[in-house]
C-alpha cells in the first residue's frame, strides 16, 4: 500500500522489524514532530511487551509457562490477546496467535502435521491481568506458542492513533510497514480546505492498494478507519495456514477495512488464507468489515463494496 504525497509532513521510526511513519498535515511542524515522537515512544514500549524473541518480554514468559502457571500481563498484551482469540474463532483459526511459530517450525523441518500448542486461558479482573497455561489435555502438546506478529503492529498503531488525539493532532495517517494504514480525520480538514462535492468515501486520506491487479481498486479514502493487505507480492509464497502448518493455497492478495488496525491486521492474514466463500460470511456477520481478495489473476472479490468503491 502506498502513503501520501510528499508535501505532508512525514516522521519515521524502526520498530518490530519494519519501518513505521507518521504523516500528521497542518502549519505546525514542530509541534506535529513532537506528538509523532511520543507516539513512537508508544510503539517502542508495546514491542517490549510483544517481543517474543526478547526473554524479558510478557510473550516470552507467557511461552514458558508450565502446565497450571501463571504470570501477570499488562493491560495491552491482554487486549492483544483477547482480540487474537475472538478472530480466531470468527475465523475458525484461520488466524491464530497461538499456532503460528508451531506451524513455521513443522513446515521448516519438513513434518507432515503440526504439534498442537499448549492451551491457556486469560483471566481479567479489577486491576489484575492473568494469563495461566491450563494443564494438558491430550499427550503431544508443545508448549504455548504466542506470535504477535500478525496483530501487534496493528495494536500498536492504535495506540499511537490514540496518542496523537490526546495531543490535539485529530487528523494523521499512520502505518507499519505499509501493510496496514491508520487514518485519523483527513489531510483537508487539517488544512482547512474546504470538502469536496464528492461521496464521503473520498473525504479521508487516499491509500493505495491494488496497483498491479487487474480489476482491484487502485486507492480507498480513509477516515476513521484501518486497512491492511496480505500478498504474495510481499512475502512471497511463504505464508502458511495456520489450521495445517502447510504454506496457504487459497489467495494472491487479500486486503481487509476495518474499524481499529488491530483488527484489520489480523483478519488481512486470515483472509489470504480463507476461501472467498469463507471471508463473504465473515463480512455478512460483520458489517463493518471490508474484504478485497485476489483469488486469482483478474478474479477479484470484493464484500461489503462500500469499504472499496469503484472506481477509486
């Protein structure tokens, strides 16, 4: 997916393996380049939690757990976690946080299934945050397996989204990698200008998405909003079903619109591995999910149209 013109303002940070900017229109520059820090500050205080590779980090101890431990979470990792699940079983572990790393290390070695990992449930309370590995049910369980690798940037753009509210800066486009995009307002409100005869869809910022499909919308206008995409154009062929643990043979592209970008960000990698006939009855259960899927070159897909106008 493609950012804005040049001419707004842009602010850029490393983090979780990819390239995160900040494009917040307006005359204050200065001012604008203070929020994009704090909100970075953000993104880099949630990767320390979310970090699975760091053994100091709240996924890492989660992975340790043994059967009928439990260790306290901060807030953030529980609604990560939370929302992980609920996807999955919207989904029917099209996605699933707890699968992924289980699912890359069986296809890695060469192994015909995956091991199933150890189950554990979240446990909420006033001020209090659990995460406890329940005791395994069935011989040949691995250990619990957490990966947030496919909504964690998405969480962590809705905080920074949030961030960036609580200093006044009401309009700005952010994203992680390009892969999903969070869209506050609009760059014409920030400007002043005034709004356009246009349908309101074309009111927000434009993001690029299909370039190169034929027959998928080249940009959506987003305002409010989260988008992101899963391809092969990106990873290539790698990506893998987290149901099997053996790389996805449904889609070449898959993009999904959804209120908060840790949703979209999860349901985009389930959708690429989803039938087109699956991802239409998520999007007729939930209508405030977009979905735009390349089933093939030239076969695009596109429920609840409203989310990816023509013509756009």
């Amino acid at each position: 997916m493609s950012a804005p013109p040049s001419a707004v303002p842009r602010f850029a940070h490393e983090a979780m393996t990819t390239l995160f900017e900040i494009f917040i229109p307006g005359p204050d520059e200065i001012y604008a380049g203070q929020a994009a820090r704090e909100a970075f500050r953000e993104i880099d205080r949630l990767e320390a939690r979310f970090n699975r590779f760091d053994p100091g980090s709240e996924i890492s101890r989660i992975n340790r757990l043994l059967p009928g431990e439990e260790t306290t979470v901060g807030i953030e990792t529980f609604e990560c976690l939370a929302l992980a699940e609920a996807v999955r079983l919207e989904t029917g572990g099209a996605f699933d946080a707890n699968a992924r790393a289980a699912a890359l290390d069986a296809f890695a070695e060469g192994r015909d299934a995956k091991p199933e990992p150890a189950p554990f449930e979240l446990l909420g309370g006033a001020g209090s945050c659990l995460v406890r590995r329940l005791e395994e049910e069935r011989p040949g369980h691995g250990p619990i397996d957490l990966d947030l690798g496919g909504i964690g940037k998405g969480y962590a753009l809705d905080r920074a989204g949030q961030l960036l509210l609580t200093w006044g800066v009401p309009d700005a486009l952010l994203h992680g990698g390009t892969s999903t995009v969070l869209a506050l307002g609009s760059p014409a409100a920030a400007s002043g200008t005034e709004p356009s005869r246009e349908s309101s869809e074309r009111t927000g910022w434009p993001v690029g998405i299909g370039a190169g499909w034929p027959g998928a919308p080249e940009r959506v206008f987003l305002s409010g909003r989260a988008l992101s995409g899963s391809g092969t154009e990106v990873k290539g062929g790698h990506i893998l079903d987290p149901r099997t643990g053996r790389p996805a043979r449904g889609n070449l592209a898959a993009w999904a619109s959804a209120p908060t970008a840790a949703l979209s960000d999860a349901l985009s990698t389930a959708f690429f591995v989803m039938t087109a006939d699956g991802v239409e009855a998520c999007a007729a259960r939930n209508p405030e999910i977009g979905a735009c899927l390349v089933v093939a070159y030239g076969d695009v897909r596109i429920f609840n149209p409203r989310f990816f106008p023509a013509g756009g």
